[in-house]
C-alpha cells in the first residue's frame, strides 16, 4: 500500500468518518437506523478490500460512485440546508473525487512510488 498514500489515507479517513456517523446517530436516534448504517458500511469495506487486495479500477471507480451518489442525494434531501448537511455533501464529494483522482494527486504532490 505504500505506492498509493493518498488512497490509504483517503480509505482511513472514509472508515473513520463512517464509525463516527454511526455512534453519533446510535447515541441520536437509537438502533432503528442501525441496519442500514452497518449495511453501508459493509458495502463500503467489499470495494475497498477490492481496491486495496486486488488494485481494482472497478472497486475505485464503485467507491467514488457511493461518495458522490450519496453527496448528491444528500444535497436534495431536506436536510441540506443544515450545516451538518452541508459538511457531509462537501465530504463525501471531495472523498470521491480524492479516491477517484488519487494518482493526479500523488503526482501533483510528487509522492515516490516505492
């Protein structure tokens, strides 16, 4: 994993902010939402075990389809006009792109592939 450190940082920082949603909304709303949030994130840790086990474009491109499709979706939902809404919508398009365009960006910051 050290010829791609922005993905891995990327990958971290998505497992991180997801583990965080999830006790937040637990210790909100309580176990109704539960099932959905752990199934998301089970569907994020299939696309990066592929990314990272496999260096799949495929699994890349599926992960980066799940941050902008649910940024987008939140950007239309009520809850949008939210400041938490709106860091979300920022987060999970700017996660995207990040793990989409990690290469461009390793070599704009000119990161040695080991």
């Amino acid at each position: 994993m050290k010829k791609r450190p922005v993905l891995l940082l990327a990958i971290i920082l998505t497992l991180m902010v997801e583990l965080i949603l999830i006790i937040l909304v637990y210790h909100k709303i309580g176990s109704e939402r539960l099932p959905s949030q752990i199934g998301r994130l089970a569907f994020q840790l299939i696309f990066i075990t592929i990314v990272l086990i496999r260096k799949s474009n495929i699994g890349l491109f599926l992960l980066m389809a799940y941050h902008i499709g649910t940024g987008l979706l939140i950007w239309y939902s009520s809850n949008s006009i939210e400041l938490f809404g709106k860091v979300l919508i920022i987060y999970h398009i700017g996660i995207g792109l990040v793990i989409y365009f990690h290469e461009w960006i390793e070599g704009k910051l000119k990161l040695e592939k080991v």
